[in-house]
C-alpha cells in the first residue's frame, strides 16, 4: 500500500470523527477522543492537525470543497439534460442540506475555538447563476427572477 493512500485514508478517518465528536461533545472535545473515535494515534492527528483550530478549519474547508463540487455537479447535469435545471436545482439545495447537517457542530464550534470561518463560496455561486440562467431559458425559472446569487 501507498504512503500517501495510508495519509489520506488517515486524514478522511479523522475528518469523519471530528465532525462526529464535535457533533456529539460539543467544541470542549479533547483531540485524544477524536483520534480514538478515528482509529488513529493521536500523534497520528497532531502530525496532519497540529490544533484544534487547523482540524476545525479543514472540516469547514472540506464542507467548502463539498459545496462547490455539487454546484458544478448540478450545472452539469442540467447541461447534460440528464436533468431539467429545476431539478438538479432542487438536488443541490437537497445535499446542502445534508452537508450542513453534517457540519453544523464544526461551523458553530469554529467562533469557540477561534477558527476563522473564510468561505469562499463565489465559485458555487457561479456555477448556480447559470443554472438559474439556464432554468431561465427552458422556462422552468420565471424570467423576472436574477441569476445573480453574489
């Protein structure tokens, strides 16, 4: 096995627990119950995650990724037609909430733990613009409604 599949699949692992344990335990949780929860040694989270804060921050990082990744997954498919683009609208909004659920605990612990919350979310926003446009264009959008989200 690769090193690196080893580092990434340790890093996945602690993402997933952080988000439960904070979740679970609130922002006081000890980074030795999040290495537990994660099946790693905890010098095996302080190597990736030398704080709190940087474990927080990546969870809010990943959320971010995740975000974006839809937004351009739903455009694509409505530009596939796979999909009308109300939709793959309506799918998108339904993962955002999904994700957020699933993030919420970090979102709210960030502020505690002095992490900064710098989403840039102007990417997503494009992506669903010209969904909007597109359910414009297909009709299914009502043409008096703005396709500017920023």
């Amino acid at each position: 096995m690769n090193p690196s599949d080893c580092s990434f699949r340790a890093v996945a692992k602690i993402l997933d627990a952080a988000r439960s344990q904070i979740g679970l335990h609130g922002p006081d949780v000890g980074m030795e119950a999040i290495a537990s929860a994660a099946g790693v040694a905890v010098g095996t989270l302080y190597r990736h995650f030398p704080t709190k804060v940087d474990l927080v921050a990546a969870v809010l990082s990943e959320y971010t990724e995740q975000m974006i990744a839809e937004a351009h997954r739903a455009l694509a498919r409505a530009q596939d037609e796979e999909l009308t683009p109300l939709e793959a609208l309506a799918g998108f909004l339904l993962e955002v909430i999904r994700v957020t659920a699933q993030n919420a605990a970090a979102k709210a612990a960030a502020p505690a733990l002095g992490a900064s919350i710098n989403i840039d979310e102007s990417e997503a926003a494009k992506a669903l613009e010209k969904l909007i446009a597109l359910g414009i264009t297909t009709g299914e959008v009502r043409p008096d409604q703005q396709p500017s989200i920023t």
